[in-house]
C-alpha cells in the first residue's frame, strides 16, 4: 500500500494519513529491508517514475519515523504468497488490530492463528 499511496495518491494515500492520526504503525526488519530495495527497483524497472521513486522513499521515510519497530520471534505461513508472511509476522509481534493492504493474497485469507482484521485502503477510511 505504502507504494500507491506514495508514488500515485489517491484513496491508500488518505488511508496512510487517517492512520498516522488514529493508529500505531509497526514495522519490522523485514519490512525495512523491503522498504529499502522497492524504490530503486521498481524505477529499474520503469514502474514508477525518478520523481515517483523520490516521492516514495520521502513517504516510506515518515512511515519508518514514526514506526515502533517490532522482532517476529516466529516465521508465519499463512498467505498463498510467501513473501506476504513478513507482513502477517510483523502484524503478529506487533499485536496488531487491523492491517490495511490492497494485496488480495492477503486480503483472500480466511483463517489467521491470530486476531487481525485485514482491509482494504478505503474500508479502512469509512470505517
């Protein structure tokens, strides 16, 4: 999310901002490691734009500033795509209530082993 949010605006956009007001943002190694190599490859590979690219790095900067950052003590095999379980380890250390994502590999999960409600950018600004 934190890419359509930051490279094209729109609805994950005023999600990122409703949650920067009412919710705790955590991340996790994993995750920070991610949130370094996207920019740059997803300009490689003529994605996003230089500017979108820049736009992206500044926006996942005041994520991470404001970030708790949590330590998964287990690896997770919930999602149909491997590397969505960094997300749900992250959610799950972090104890987290709601994970906002446009991802529908995580957004088609039925059952989780923990408690986390799994929405969509503008479900989460309605709500």
């Amino acid at each position: 999310m934190l890419v359509s949010a930051f490279a094209f605006k729109g609805t994950p956009a005023k999600a990122i901002t409703k949650a920067f007001r009412e919710a705790d943002i955590c991340v996790s190694p994993a995750l920070l490691q991610e949130y370094r190599q996207t920019p740059i490859k997803l300009e490689a590979q003529k994605k996003i734009t230089h500017k979108q690219m820049q736009a992206l790095i500044a926006g996942i900067a005041a994520v991470v500033s404001r970030a708790k950052i949590v330590y998964p003590a287990e690896g997770l095999s919930l999602s149909r795509d491997p590397k969505d379980n960094v997300v749900l380890e992250c959610c799950h250390a972090a104890k987290a209530g709601i994970l906002i994502t446009g991802d529908n590999d995580l957004l088609d999960i039925a059952d989780l082993s923990f408690d986390l409600r799994i929405v969509r950018p503008q479900t989460f600004i309605q709500d």
